[in-house]
C-alpha cells in the first residue's frame, strides 16, 4: 500500500495546505480509491483479463476525470 501521509498538498498558487481536516479527507479519499483499484485489479486478473489492459483502463479512467471547478465550466 502506497504511503499518503508524506504528501504535502498544496492550492493552485503553490501555497501548502495547512488544514488537518482537509488533509485527512484527501488521505482518506486515496486511501479508499487506492483499495477499490486494487479490488478491481485483482477480481479482473481472477477474470482472466490481461493485468497491462487493467492498468491502462484504470490509468486512463483516472486521465479523463473533470474539473467542475475549472474557470468557465460555471
């Protein structure tokens, strides 16, 4: 399992978030993205699914999620 607790997040101008709360949902929020791609991973390969293709789905699945926030998308 991957490590979230040594991110150091910061805001759009470089600025590190200091909030604990903040930082404890997003540690929390990887944490259980983290366990569902690692369930999806492991219930494909006892599928028979190619493990590379798994990767790469899940990979471009992360690629294409949208900013409901970017300017302009109001």
């Amino acid at each position: 399992m991957a490590s979230f607790e040594q991110i150091k997040w910061r805001d759009p101008n470089g600025q590190i978030i200091a909030c604990v709360e903040k930082i404890k949902l997003m540690r929390e929020n990887l944490e259980e993205l983290q366990q569902m791609a690692q369930d999806c991973l492991e219930d494909a390969l006892l599928m028979g699914c190619d493990e590379q293709q798994v990767r790469e789905v899940l990979t471009q699945l992360i690629a294409s999620l949208d900013n409901p926030y970017a300017d302009g998308d109001k």
